[in-house]
C-alpha cells in the first residue's frame, strides 16, 4: 500500500458544514486539536504525542487549502514538541523533575518580538511571490504568533496564552474564509481553552514564591 492509499481515504467527505464538505483529516485534526490544548492547560505531559499527532493531520489538510505557512508550521511544532517534551520532564533544574510555569523576561520579549516581526515580514514577501497564497500577509502573521506562543508554552512561559489568544483571533474568520468550518469552530474552542488555560497557569505561578529571575524582570 502506497501513501496516497493511505491518505486518500482520510481527504473523503465525512460530513457536510453550511454546504461545504468535512473531511476526515479535519475532523481528526478538531479532536485532537482540542485534546492537546485542554491537556496543555492542565500541564499535563501526554499533550506532546497528542500535539504531534495533530500536526500531521493539519499538515495534510493546510496543504489542501493552500495555507502553505501553516503547512510548514506544523513540521516546526512537531520539531518543538519533541523539545518541550524534554524540556518539561528535565528543565526543572537539579532538584526537580519538572519544569514550573515562569513569566517571560525583558529579553526573551525582546528577541521574541523581533524574530516574529522578521519571519512575518520574510514570510509574506515569500508566500506572495513564491506561491499562490491568496492571503500571504494573515497566514504568516499567524505562523510567526503560533511560533512565538509555542516556544512560550515549551518553557512554560505564562504569557504564551496571551500569544495563543492573539494568534487564535486571527485564525478564526481566516479559516472560515478558507471554507474550513470545523477548524474555525474548533479555533473558537480552542479560544477558550486558552483563557482557561490562562487561569490556570496564572493560579499555579500565583501560588509559589517568585524566582530570582523573575525579580529581576
């Protein structure tokens, strides 16, 4: 068997949204979409094999809607995964096992801001005159957020929900435009598990003392 034996079963209608078909790969991409964030929010360790697993089907599905920044993304997240993955389970420090939820630095704001600002920059010039992206400038906004976010949610930074909400708002009418109903739906989900995930971290930073670092941010 072939891999578009594989996959083509996965491309076929499963249901219909507001007259517009729902492929199997969105719908397994909106489950296990929704599954990673809530596990994220409540810092739990299998939200990285559940992430990747929605990487690849949003690999498939992003190159059928022409969104080819956000293609390319999910081969990045993957690659983040596997690092968050470690860095959770061996960033503690000595002493500890796990890695606690900090607040982002003065610096890492700074190399942060002006990496997204240059990959936005780079990645609309490339999507606009390399592909036929018809929305070149909002998909590699939303690359650059979700880059940003997730290098947050790797080291546990608590104002990587806020770059998860911001990237969120984009994507949501931007699916919907590209006829992808569910995963704009599933994106308004996952808008709330965001907020909810917010709290949560915010509570749990809340509630241990500051670190020497942090002090100084």
């Amino acid at each position: 068997m072939s891999l578009a034996d594989f996959l083509d079963p996965l491309q076929q209608p499963l249901v219909t949204v507001l007259d517009t078909p729902v492929s199997w790969t969105e719908v397994l991409g909106f489950g296990s979409g929704a599954l990673c964030v809530w596990l994220v929010a409540r810092q739990h360790l299998a939200n990285w094999p559940i992430g990747i697993a929605n990487n690849l089907f949003f690999i498939l599905l992003f190159t059928q809607a022409g969104l080819y920044a956000d293609a390319g993304l999910q081969v990045v997240f993957i690659a983040l995964a596997v690092y968050g993955w470690w860095t959770w389970t061996h960033g503690g420090g000595p002493g500890s096992s796990t890695l606690p939820v900090r607040r982002t630095t003065r610096t890492e704001w700074g190399w942060l801001l002006a990496a997204g600002a240059m990959g936005t920059l780079g990645l609309t010039l490339l999507l606009d005159h390399q592909t036929s992206s018809t929305v070149p400038f909002w998909d590699a906004v939303t690359t650059a957020l979700s880059l940003m976010a997730t290098y947050g949610q790797c080291r546990k930074r608590l104002e990587s929900w806020w770059l998860w909400i911001a990237a969120d708002v984009v994507y949501i009418p931007l699916y919907a435009h590209k006829d992808l109903y569910l995963t704009s739906i599933l994106y308004v989900g996952f808008l709330t598990l965001c907020v909810i995930g917010l709290r949560n971290w915010s509570r749990d930073l809340g509630g241990r003392p500051a670190t020497p670092l942090e002090v100084a941010a």
